[in-house]
C-alpha cells in the first residue's frame, strides 16, 4: 500500500530551466512533507520542507507546493543545473508521529547541459 | 568528518550465515535509525531508536536484532540471512525525532547487502 506515490520513475530537463518533480499522497493524516536528494553511493539528503498549514515553502532555486485537498506536492527547481541530476524523494510524516517518514519511490532527475 | 557512518559499506555473504551491520553518528542526535531500501526502490522505516530505547519497529521479522549500546551506536544484527535480504541498508539519526522543530534526518551512505 504506497501511502506516498512519485508516479514519474525519471525526469530530464535542459540546464536553466525548470524542474518539477510530483508528488502525491493517500494519507490524510500526514501533515508535515519533505524532499531528499540521493546521489549514486550516497545516502539521502534533505532538501526542503513543508507543514501542512504553509502551501508554499522557498529555498533559493527550491520551492516545494502542497496543495492539501488534492493531497498532492511538487518540487520546483529554477533554474536548474547539472549538479541537481539525482534521484528525489518525497516523504511524509504523520500527525502525532515524531519518529517515522514514508518515502516515496523516488524520481531520477537528469538535468542535460 | 562524517556524521553518520555505517560498516562495511558493501557485504557479500551466504544463505543462513549471521552478519552485522554497525552505525555512528557523531552529531549528538538522540535518534537513530534503520531504513531498508529494496529492489523496487522503496525507503523503508525499519526501527527506531530514542536515547537507546525502541520507538518503531516496523512489522520486521525477528531475525532482524536492532542494539543501541549509546546513543551514538546503533547496529544492526540480521540472523539467518535469507535471498530477500538483499538490499541497501541505511542508518539515519536526528535530534528529539522529526522535522516539525526544523530538525531533519540525517543519513548514513548505505550498506549493500547481497545474499547468495
């Protein structure tokens, strides 16, 4: 049962442009959402987040959208660049659960020069 | 300096043996964690850990012994290795638990794990 589905396995973009990666969720007790970036190798690292009473989230050329009734995320990267080819997750984490995250499958992100 | 370290990073071993799996982490969390990634890609909580004691534990067959000896260590001990096995194990840890205060998870490179 994916309570969290990234249902692009694989994105390629052009450098300078945009990148969107999506995201959506069956849960409605999540309540807090987040974005890591895995490098081959490597583990996972944290991007950026987002809590269920915010619908937008901005980070330099990160911007995460939640759009609650829709139960649906999505990452944006402007402009993007080579360096952010990798693999993205989407995460959630439940009301009243400090301990646990549900990752999605991941989308290979390949930003072309 | 590596924040959250896990050994070996690559393992190789046969049907039934018993191996382990180590983490550190050097950041002062009081969390700590087991992810499994399988073949289909899914990140999976497998346990957690709050000042040495278990939070989660995910539906994981008993085979899979979790020890925290401190808050810095926790390792993973897998008994009657099985062919299912086989994934990338990652250790992760963070400060009094999740994200809403702005902590995050921290997470260690992976160990591969292949049962032949």
């Amino acid at each position: 049962d994916q309570q969290v589905k990234q249902n692009s396995p694989s994105l390629s973009v052009q450098e300078g442009r945009i990148s969107i990666l999506n995201c959506d969720y069956t849960n409605s007790m999540f309540d807090y959402f987040l974005w890591y970036k895995k490098y081959p190798a490597e583990g996972p690292t944290f991007l950026i987040s987002i809590s269920s009473i915010k619908d937008k989230n901005e980070d330099g050329r990160f911007t995460v959208f939640l759009n609650k009734s829709a139960k649906h995320l999505s990452l944006h990267i402007v402009p993007s660049q080579p360096g952010d080819s990798a693999v993205y997750f989407c995460a959630a984490t439940p009301r009243g659960s400090n301990y646990k995250l549900t990752f999605g499958k991941g989308t290979l992100l390949t930003v072309n020069p | 300096d590596t924040a959250v370290s896990q050994t070996p990073k690559y393992l190789v071993t046969q049907m039934g043996n018993d191996k382990s799996i180590k983490c550190e982490q050097n950041l002062g969390h009081d969390t700590m964690y087991w992810y499994k990634q399988d073949s289909k890609k899914f990140l999976k909580i497998m346990f957690s850990y709050n000042n040495k004691e278990l939070i989660i534990n995910e539906t994981v067959p008993n085979r899979f012994s979790p020890k925290s000896p401190d808050k810095a260590h926790l390792n993973l001990h897998i008994n009657s290795l099985e062919l299912g096995d086989s994934a990338v194990y990652f250790c992760a840890s963070s400060q009094e638990g999740l994200v809403r205060s702005g902590n995050t998870i921290y997470f260690g490179e992976g160990s591969w794990l292949t049962v032949v």
